[in-house]
C-alpha cells in the first residue's frame, strides 16, 4: 500500500518538475509546481514528517506559490517566442538549443553523480525503513515533537530565521514600493530594448490567455 | 519502499531544477526552478532524518522553507522593480553587471 | 684628567660648535657664529695641548692609549666600537689641525664678513674640523673610514659653498667624486686587513701583522691592501692620478683653501702611510709605489706651478708638490721628517694662502696673476707675509721648511739603491719650487703697480662695479651663495693680522725645533708610535747631511735670483722663454693634459654608459619587456578571465553547476 501512494507521490513530484521546467507559459509552471508541491506532502507523509508536510502545504504550496501567481499575474506573459528557441544567443553564442543540450548534459552528469553520492554509499540503513517508529502524541514527526526541538536544541536557529523572515520582508516592501504616486508611463528611463520585446499588459486575462505571440 | 527510493526522486528532482536554471530565460521561471531543487535538499533531508530517527532534518527542512521564502520574496521583488522599470523581464538582456 | 679624556674634549669641542652653530644659523646674529667657532677650535686647541701634557706623563712605552666610548656592535666576528687612539701622533696632529685651525677661523670671521651664508660657513669649517680630528684619533679603522668619509663631504660642503657659482658647485663634485674613489680603496684595503687579522682595531693590526697574520714577507694580499690604501691617500692628498681636483678645489673661499687644502685634509693621506707603517713595511713595492707617486707628483705639479696665472692655483700647485715630498717621505720610512715637513707646511702654506685672500680682496675678487702688479707699497703687511712663506716654502734657512724638506732628503740618500733618483728629482723639484714661488710674489707685489693698487695706495679699497666669477667672468650678485660685498685686506683687519702673524712666527721659527745635530726633539717625540719600526732611526751620516743642507740653500737662492731676473729685472724674458719652449710649455699650462686624459678615458665612457642606458636600455628592456611584459601578461590574463564575466545568468548557472559537478566527481573518485 504504502508502495502505491510512494509511486503516486513520486511521479507527481517529477511530473510537476518537469512541466516547471518545460512549460513555456509562466503561469503554467506555477501550477506545475503547486502540484510538484503537494506530491512532495505526500512523500513526507510517507516519512512520517506530518507537521513539515502540512507546513509545506499550508506555507510553501498555499503562500508562497500565492505570491507567485500575483507577480505573474501582475508581469504579464513573458514567455519566450518561438523564434527564439532558433535565434543565436544574445552575444552571438550557442543558440538556445545548444544551451539547452548544453544544460541538459550538465544536470544529467550532475544526477549521475548525486545518484552515485547517495545510493552508492557505504550507508546501509539506506536500505532500511529507517528508524524504528512508535506512535504517539510526541513522537517522531509529530508537531509537539517539532515544537519541542525548535524551542530546545534549535531555539537560535529559530529566532535567526524569523529575523531573516522579518528583512525579507522589509526587503521586499523597499524594491517593490511606488515612488511618489501611481506610475504613469514618462516614469523611469525608457529602455530602448523595450520597443523589441513584447508589451505587457498586466492584467491577468491576458497573463494566461494566449501561447507565445 | 526503503529511503533509497526517496533519495533517488530527490536526486531527479534537483537535476530537472539544475536544467530549468540553466534553461530558461524568464527570471520567474529561473526562480521556480530554484524552488524545485530547494525542495529536492528538503526531500532527501526528511528522508535522512527518517532514517536516523531524530528530527533535525525535518527542522532544518522547516529553516530551508523559510529561507526559500525569504529568497522568493525578494526575487519577485526585484523582478516588480525591474518591471516597472519598463526593462524586459528576460536574463539576456539584463547583463549589465559584466567585466 | 687622563690623557683619553682629553683627546675626547678635543672631538667634543668641535663637534659642539658645529651643532651650535648649525642648529643655531638663523637666529645667530653678525659675526657671533664666527666667534663660536673660534672659541671651539680654540678650546679643542687647548686640550689638544692639555692631551700632550698629559701623555708625556706616561712613560714611552706607554704612550699609545686607546679609550672606548661605545659599542656599536659586538657581533662574530667584528668588534666595532667608538674608540680614540691617542698616542704621539695623533697628539702631533691634532696639535696641527687646531692649532692652524684656530688661526684660520679668525682670519674667516674677518674674510667672511658680509657674507649672506656666514652662519652656514662657521658650521661647516666646525664640522670639517671635527671630521679630521675623527679622522687621526680613531682608534680604528671603522671611526678611520667614517672620518675619511665625513672629510669628503665636509670638503665638497665648503668647496661649493658659493652654491649659485656654476663652477664651484662642479668643483665640489668634482672632489667628492675623486675622493670617493680614494674611499672605494681605502674600504677595499681595510677588507683585506681586516680578513687576514680579524680586527679592526689598529693596534690589534699592527701586533697580528706582526705575528704573522699575514703569512711571509711581501705577501699578495698584504701588498694589495697596502696598495689600496694608498689609492685612499693618493686621492685625499691629491697625488696623481688623482689629483685633478685640488686645483678647481680653488673655488672655494680662501681660508678654506688654507685650511682644508693645504694644511689639514690633504695631509690626512700622509698620516694614513705613517699611521699603517707597519703594514707598509712589510709590503716593500707598495712603499716604492708611494715613493715613485710622491715623486713623480712633486715633480708634474711643480712644472704646472711654473705657468698658471691664478694666484690660488699656483699655491695650491705648491701644495701638491709639497704634499708629494711627505708621501715619497713616509714611504721610504722617514716618518719624523715628513711629520716635520707636514707641521712646517702648514704653518708657510697657511700663511701663502691667507696672504693670498688678502690680495685677492685689494683685487676686488680678481685672482689672476696677469692682472696684479706693484702691491709692496700699497699692502706691505700681506708682501711681508708672503716674503716669509715663499722664503720657508723655498727652504732658504733659517726659515722652517728648509729644515723639514732637506730631512726628508736625506733619509732617501741615505737609503742608497734607486732611491738616489729621488734624491736627485727631490733637489729639482726644491729648485723649482723657488723658482715658481718668487715668480708669483716677484708678478704680484713688484713692478708697477695697478690701478687697485694705486687706489689702494692712496687709501681707498677697489670694489668692482658687479662682482663677477674671477674664473669665467659671469655677472654676480652678493646675495646668498654668491660671495658677499665686503673684500677684506690684512691691512685693516685685526683678526687677520693677529692670525697671519702667529703664522709667520710659525714659518719662521718652527724648524727651530729640530736642527740637525742638535736637537732630535721630534723623533724622539714620535718615537713611541714608531716603535717596531725597523725604518725609523736617527741620522747617521753627517757628510750627506752638511752637503744636502748647502745644495739646499743653493738651490733656493739660485731660483729666487733665476725667478727675479725673469720677472723684474728684465720683464721680457718671460715671453721669450715661453716661445723658446713653446711645447713644453703648452703641456705645463694645460696641467699635463691630465683633466683631459681623464675625461676620455673615464668620464665619456661614463657618459655613453648613461646614454645608453636611458636611450635603449630603459625603453626597450626595462619598459617594453620586464614592465611592459609583465602588465601585458597580467592584462592577458584577465582579459580572458574578464570573459567569464558575461553579465548573462545562465553562463552562470551553467558555469556553478559545472563546479559543482566536477568537485563531486572528484570526491567521487577520492572514495
């Protein structure tokens, strides 16, 4: 049973990645990775990490990815053209097909080797189900469990975190706030590049409406 | 299923993130792919503590997500920014930090 | 107080009126630096004397003390400390060098007066003093070698002292560079002392040589040393072929030219040879290599005394050729002679010099010879001054250099062998040495007198409308740098007179202490430093001496008499000497053509060295390969490293998971 919901949960999961990477629209590799998301919930579940899956849904998957689809929304579709999977690079390098293969050959010798790291090591509990397990209301996984290492052993690593959480956030407030008002268009340097690339709209009908123009 | 397993899809995971970064040329979906092999760290670490038994993977997974959180933040920040700029939202014509 | 107390008051006294007056030379006022300096060489002349009495209470075979100060360093090897050697000839010297030292800063304060630089000049006359005092009191070679430097330094500082004159500041370089060429053999010869005895300190030296630190007699490196010390005094006591700048050293003020180049710094490479006799005497060709200089210089700078027309150049030619006698006496062993002749040398050559500066001022400045004339009425206290120098320096008796000269004389004649060649050069060297000094008083003092001389006469010192330099006529000012308004004469200045008068005693009446076959007052004297010495010893032969002391007085006579029928009795001879001897005396007036030999044989090369360096070896190696080779290489470099650079993310992502991929792939293979 167990091994059903594993598979499930793992194509899901590599699904979901490799729509992020292939989907042209960008809108469309948000949902990709929603999915990818959830799949991963479910894996940790498996693991026995409740609270971290349910984090993962809840934060990750439900504000994260929220954000995501604002930005989106809010940039417009930027997906790339047709011609462009054709053209030569911007300095007159490899084309994007070639930076492609280029890419692909590179992570494929990147997951040989981490395949290798990780299944080929001298660790046999790899092998394993891991750990014992027993239930209960503190046990392994369990949110009281994660409390108690978060406010015991890991109490600096937590403060460390929601200060960083706290600059973020300011950090994201100063670069994306307005200067003095509602932009119009004389706002800000024209760049003359601009004029080639394809206008945006910004409204999110036509964020996920149509394919590369 | 044994943790080999989980490892193994982790591994996958990171690799398709790695080809994405390496691939695409809108900033978002850089950023997208840069959450997958985020997440790919996070699974093989939930799968590790499972098999040690003790929960620190699963709180640095919990810090992981928080940074990734953080990261992403800021990223989408800078891509409003640039968007308001009016520059394309496209990493090849953004080099202008060059030698 | 000990007699090593007294020899460190006598560096003291100097050295603090140097720093008195240097620290002290904007806010001195009129002559008070002059008197301050005075006072200094004064008060180190009395413990100079102090230190005499103080040594001859020792008994004689203690009479060499050495007395540390400080230790500079007392590393393997070397023992380097601040150490004072006072025995009696040092003691001799410095009785020399302060006294005519103290004489000569009280006819400058009257020289100098007006002078824009004359706090600058007290200091650097102090500071020359001190440097010489350095010079003969150390102890060891280290204290030799830096008195020696700051000798040449203190030189080059006074000779260019008019620093706005052209040709006194080349003079001064002139100077410093052959000097330093002298320092150059001098530090090469005390290397192989110091190699074979593994001392500095001379007595040290002298008692390892003398144990046989040198191996047999007449070893190589024994020779060479002394031989390269002898390139150090050849070029301190400006012997040929380092002799090229004791003339042009002229350009400096007179008493300057007295003290500094007749009387104390070029006689510092006579005291060298007599201080290191030890080593000489083991070292027999280097002693006739100093014999055969000492010779063949009194001989060339006399012959050139005999033709130049600035009135300073002939002394200072007087002063080689005497300086030569001391060196051919030192290195044939006559140490006290040429000790003596040293001492009666100063006094006349000082008191030549002064007399000159006296003239000189009638003249307004003008110092050649051509254009003096007539001078006896109008400054007879100068012409009776130069009357008793040119007539010591002439070796006529009583007067003193006939007693010091007909020493040395004698010692080479009693020698027998080759050195009766110099025994016959030396009688015509004195021979023209009376002839070219009376021609320079006979030019100056006799004949009609000048227009400066007849203004003189009638009461009124001659001033120049714009003071000009006597050598090469430029237009000057007086400001500072260039001499100042004021021309002083003996005549009306007290401190002159009072110093050129104790001179002329001096030339008088020195020789009176050794007269032969009656007094040995100074051998015996210098006896305790030359103990040991098997070349030191007391006359003996009496015929020799009786005939060399008549062929002497002789020989002066017949040149003042040659030199009055040239030049007063009958005024053309000159003319028709000149042109009978025509080339002989083009080699003579152009100084033997030595500036010349020298510029073509060392400075052109010199010259062509540099051009070559600045215009092919500069650019082409220098900047286009090492510089520009190296900054080429690194902007290679980093232009290529500079392409990674792109500016495009994805290269970079590329690029750190590349890195990523290989570090793994290596740690996967390590395990």
């Amino acid at each position: 049973m167990s091994a059903v919901v594993f598979f499930i949960g793992a194509a899901g999961a590599i699904a979901g990645a490799v729509g992020v990477v292939m989907l042209r629209n960008p809108f469309y590799s948000v949902l990709a990775l929603v999915a990818h998301l959830v799949s991963l919930a479910v894996l940790f579940l498996l693991l026995r990490a409740e609270f971290v899956a349910a984090v993962q849904v809840v934060v990750y998957a439900g504000a994260v990815m929220v954000l995501y689809v604002f930005v989106v929304a809010y940039v417009g579709d930027q997906s790339e053209g047709i011609g462009a999977r054709l053209r030569a690079g911007p300095t007159g390098g490899p084309s994007a097909a070639a930076l492609r293969l280029g890419g692909a050959v590179l992570a494929g010798a990147l997951l040989i080797e981490l395949l290798i790291a990780l299944l080929g090591t001298g660790l046999k509990a790899i092998g394993t189900d891991g750990a014992g397990y027993a239930p209960g209301p503190r046990t392994y996984g369990t949110p009281a469990y994660i409390g108690n290492l978060l406010l015991t052993r890991f109490l600096l690593v937590f403060e460390v975190a929601s200060f960083l959480l706290l600059v973020a956030a300011v950090g994201g407030v100063v670069l994306a706030r307005r200067r003095g008002g509602l932009e119009d268009d004389a706002d800000g340097p024209a760049a003359p590049l601009n004029v080639i690339a394809p206008a945006s709209t910004g409204t999110m009908v036509e964020g996920i409406g149509t394919r590369a123009r | 299923m044994t943790i080999a397993w989980y490892l193994a899809v982790s591994a996958i995971v990171f690799a398709l993130g790695a080809v994405g970064v390496m691939t695409r040329r809108n900033p978002l979906v850089i950023l997208l792919c840069l959450e997958l092999m985020l997440n790919g760290g996070n699974l093989a670490l939930i799968a590790f503590a499972r098999m040690w038994g003790n929960g620190d993977g699963q709180i640095l997974a919990v810090i992981v997500m928080t940074v990734a959180a953080c990261e992403v933040t800021i990223g989408l920040g800078m891509i409003v920014a640039i968007y308001r700029r009016r520059l394309p939202i496209d990493v090849d014509e953004l080099r202008e930090l060059q030698g | 107080m000990s007699a090593t107390s007294w020899g460190w008051l006598v560096l003291a006294f100097p050295l603090a009126g140097t720093l008195i007056n240097g620290f002290g030379f904007k806010r001195l006022r009129g002559n008070t630096a002059g008197w301050i300096g005075t006072a200094a060489i004064g008060l180190a002349f009395v413990a100079a004397i102090g230190t005499l009495i103080a040594l001859q209470g020792h008994d004689p075979q203690h009479r060499q003390l050495v007395s540390s100060l400080y230790n500079y360093a007392s590393t393997v090897g070397i023992d380097a400390k601040m150490s004072i050697l006072v025995d009696p000839l040092s003691v001799w010297m410095i009785l020399i060098v302060t006294g005519i030292s103290t004489l000569i800063h009280l006819y400058s304060i009257s020289y100098m007066e007006e002078d824009r630089g004359f706090n600058r000049y007290f200091a650097y006359l102090n500071f020359f003093v001190f440097a010489m005092l350095l010079l003969v009191l150390a102890a060891n070679f280290l204290l030799l070698i830096a008195g020696w430097a700051f000798v040449t330094a203190a030189s080059y500082l006074l000779i260019s002292y008019w620093y706005r004159r052209r040709t006194a500041t080349s003079a001064g370089l002139k100077s410093f560079v052959i000097n330093v060429v002298g320092d150059v053999g001098l530090v090469l010869g005390t290397y192989f002392i110091f190699k074979h005895t593994g001392t500095l300190e001379m007595l040290g030296t002298f008692s390892a040589t003398a144990h046989g630190a040198f191996g047999a007699h007449g070893d190589g490196d024994l020779t060479a040393a002394c031989l390269l010390l002898l390139v150090g005094a050849v070029a301190k006591s400006a012997q040929i072929p380092l002799h090229t700048w004791l003339p042009d050293a002229m350009e400096g003020p007179t008493p300057v030219s007295a003290l500094i180049h007749a009387a104390t710094m070029v006689t510092a490479g006579v005291y060298l040879i007599a201080r290191m006799h030890p080593l000489f005497e083991l070292a027999p060709a280097a002693q006739d290599a100093g014999a055969a200089i000492g010779c063949a210089t009194l001989l060339v700078a006399a012959t050139i005394a005999l033709t130049q027309t600035d009135i300073k150049r002939v002394i200072a030619y007087s002063t080689m050729s005497q300086i030569g006698y001391m060196i051919m006496g030192v290195s044939v062993g006559a140490y006290a002679a040429g000790m003596f002749h040293l001492m009666t040398h100063a006094f006349f050559k000082a008191l030549l010099f002064m007399g000159a500066g006296s003239i000189i001022g009638a003249m307004a400045g003008e110092q050649s010879l051509d254009k003096m004339g007539g001078f006896r009425k109008a400054l007879p206290f100068t012409f009776a001054c130069f009357i008793i120098g040119g007539l010591a320096l002439s070796g006529i008796p009583p007067f003193s250099g006939f007693f010091s000269k007909d020493e040395i004389l004698l010692v080479t004649g009693e020698l027998g062998g080759w050195h009766w060649a110099l025994y016959v050069l030396g009688y015509i060297g004195a021979f023209m040495t009376a002839i070219y000094t009376f021609r320079m008083i006979f030019r100056a003092f006799f004949g009609d007198p000048v227009a400066e001389a007849q203004e003189l006469e009638e009461g009124h010192l001659h001033h120049a409308e714009h003071p000009t330099n006597p050598a090469t006529g430029e237009v000057e000012d007086t400001d500072v740098g260039f001499p100042g308004p004021h021309h002083a004469i003996a005549e009306r200045s007290l401190p002159m007179k009072v110093s050129m008068s104790l001179l002329a005693v001096g030339a008088i009446g020195a020789g009176l202490i050794q007269i032969p076959e009656v007094d040995d007052v100074i051998t015996k004297f210098l006896e305790p430093s030359f103990a040991g010495s098997a070349l030191y010893t007391v006359r003996t032969k009496d015929g020799l001496l009786v005939f060399g002391l008549i062929l002497g007085t002789l020989l002066g006579l017949a040149g003042i008499a040659i030199a009055y029928r040239v030049w007063v009795s009958e005024p053309g001879t000159a003319g028709r000497v000149r042109a009978r001897f025509g080339a002989l005396y083009e080699l003579f007036v152009n100084k033997w053509y030595f500036d010349e030999l020298i510029d073509a044989a060392v400075v052109r090369p010199a010259l062509a060295a540099g051009r070559f360096a600045r215009d092919v070896f500069e650019p082409r190696v220098v900047d286009e390969t090492l510089v520009g080779g190296t900054s080429g290489i690194v902007r290679a470099s980093s232009a290529a490293v500079r392409a990674i650079q792109s500016g495009f993310v994805r290269y970079y992502a590329a690029l750190l998971v590349l890195g990523v991929a290989a570090i793994g792939f290596y740690f996967l293979l390590q395990s």
